[in-house]
C-alpha cells in the first residue's frame, strides 16, 4: 500500500500538469478565435459552420485541407499579401499568429 502513495503522487502531479497544458490551449484558440472574428468575419466563414461573406473567401474550416496551417507563422506575422486586392493586408504579432494557427487547428476537428 505505501507503494502506491508515490505512484498516485506521479499520477495526480502527472494530471495536473495535462491540465494547465489543456487550459493553456484553450486560452490560445479563444484568442484565435476573436482574432478570427475581428479581422477576418467580414470576408471568411470563421466558424464551425456557414458560409463565407465573401464568396471567393475560403471558410477557415477548410484550411487545413489546402495546406498545413501550421506553416502559416511566418505569413502572419510577416504580413500576408495575397493575389487579390480586396483582401488587407494582415501582420501580427507572433503570440497572435500562434493563437490565429492554434484556432485553425482546433477547426480541423
């Protein structure tokens, strides 16, 4: 029996540790997601579902199938410029472009 004291120990440390880790992404994807709504709502569909306000927008949801979202931390904080000239051009800061990109991963559940 005093064996399993150090295991539960381990475990609970172990649990804990999952948890701030799990509150912690939460936090990122809510940030992403109100980056999402304020800056992109207007053009693309940001959600889980809908369609785009601007037809030609691709919805956020979908990302993930024309390239791994991950790969976006440089364009977003570099400034993405596309080939169309209604889109603005957006820079963030990195801890943005990481929320921004944490929200689109949690998108492609």
């Amino acid at each position: 029996m005093g064996a399993a004291s150090p295991l539960a120990a381990a475990l609970a440390a172990w649990l804990a540790i999952q948890g701030g880790q799990a509150a912690a992404w939460d936090r990122q994807v809510h940030q992403g997601e109100t980056l999402a709504r304020t800056h992109c709502a207007r053009c693309h569909a940001v959600g889980r579902v809908g369609t785009s306000p601007w037809r030609d927008a691709p919805p956020f949801r979908e990302l993930h199938k024309r390239y791994p979202v991950e790969d976006l931390g440089e364009a977003l904080t570099e400034g993405i410029r596309t080939g169309h000239p209604s889109m603005p051009e957006f820079r963030f800061e990195p801890d943005q472009a990481d929320a921004l990109i944490a929200y689109l991963r949690s998108l492609e559940r």
